[in-house]
C-alpha cells in the first residue's frame, strides 16, 4: 500500500496509533460503503469486529491505491 504524508503524520497521533494496517487494508479491499468526494477521493467503510465493531473509514486518493486518511468514524450509520 502507499500513503500520504498527511496519512503517515496523523497516525503518529495517540488517537490513531492504534489503527492497524490489516484493518485499513480489509476496508480497502471489503468496503460495506463507498463514497466518492467532490475532490475526487474515495471514502469506504466497515466494521473491524476486533475493534469492538468500530467501523473504520479510509480515504483513497483517486488512483484507489494511496490511503490519505482512516479513522474510526463515530458517526456512521447502517444503512
């Protein structure tokens, strides 16, 4: 996987050292939602069950490889 600097900077935060790699990759791969973004990035979800089924958001850039961003979105809903 490649990443951003930003990606790389904000997981060095106490709130985020604890995302996994394999959890970001199981979104990338096992997304339950996508969204695209107006600027041209892809947002997915899904639940990491071994983190008290959390779900987990990522954010691609466009070429769907680069991660920019994850984070455990408080505020998602099933749909």
């Amino acid at each position: 996987m490649k990443y951003t600097q930003y990606f790389i900077h904000t997981q060095q935060r106490e709130d985020r050292k604890h995302i996994k790699i394999e959890w970001i990759q199981y979104v990338c791969e096992y997304p339950e939602k996508e969204e695209k973004q107006n600027d041209g990035r892809i947002r997915r979800w899904a639940k990491i069950q071994a983190a008290d089924n959390k779900y987990l958001r990522i954010v691609l850039l466009e070429d769907k490889e680069t991660i920019h961003n994850a984070f455990f979105d408080r505020s998602f809903k099933e749909e």
